[in-house]
C-alpha cells in the first residue's frame, strides 16, 4: 500500500515537473525580455527629452511648453516609459519634433574652418603622361 502512494506522489512529480519547469522558464524569460524592452524604450525616450530641452525655446511661443514638460517629465523618472501628453501630442503633430541640433544642416554643408599647415599639406602628384 505504502508502495502505491509513492508510486503516486512520483508520477505525479514528474507531470509537474515537466510542466511547471518549462512554464516558470517562459514566465521568467518573458518577465526579462519586457524588462529590457521597457529600458530601452526608457533609454531612447530620454535622449528625445535631452534633444528637446537642447533646442533653444526663447524663440518659441508658449505653446511649447507641453512638449518641454513632457521633456522633463520624463528626465525627473529615469527608467520609466512617460507617456506623451494630450498638449505634447498636438504639439508634435502641428510642429513635428524639433531640430535637435540647430545649425547641424548648415554646418555640414560649410567648408571647414581651419586651415592645413603648408608642411602638412601633401605633395601634388606628378603629372603622367599618356603613353
């Protein structure tokens, strides 16, 4: 009789175990995968917060200031996805994102303004003549 209930208690460990294991394993993934997902989004949400703030608002009316709020919102909870505002929201949709770097379009399409030193510049190559 004692023989039947442990016969019992190990089939029954073995269902649970080849379901449970696997379950806890899923849950356990799972539970890391959003947590990661949850920082980078954390992580890229913040670097659009930092462009904004970058970007010089003297010249902006006050309309500006749902997506500066949100900005900071966001800054003051590191780690957390802050979701955008009504305000924000309209704003970005009249306005667009704001420039990050103002003056980045400009300075790319600048020659550069420093000069090369005459013992640094190179040799011209020597003509080759045609053969």
């Amino acid at each position: 009789m004692a023989k039947d209930w442990w016969d019992k208690v190990e089939i029954s460990g073995k269902f649970l175990g080849a379901v449970l294991i696997p379950a806890a394993v899923a849950i356990s993934v799972y539970s890391l995968n959003s947590t990661a997902s949850e920082r980078a989004t954390a992580a890229q949400m913040a670097g659009i917060a930092v462009g904004i703030l970058m970007e010089d608002s003297s010249d902006k009316p006050s309309s500006g200031d749902a997506l500066r709020v949100w900005a900071v919102d966001v800054l003051q909870n590191p780690g957390q996805v802050t979701p955008l505002g009504t305000d924000a929201a309209k704003q970005l949709y009249f306005e667009g994102l704001p420039t990050f770097f103002p003056g980045m379009l400009e300075a790319a399409s600048m020659t550069p303004k420093f000069e090369i030193l005459p013992e640094l510049r190179p040799e011209p190559r020597p003509e080759q003549s045609p053969e």
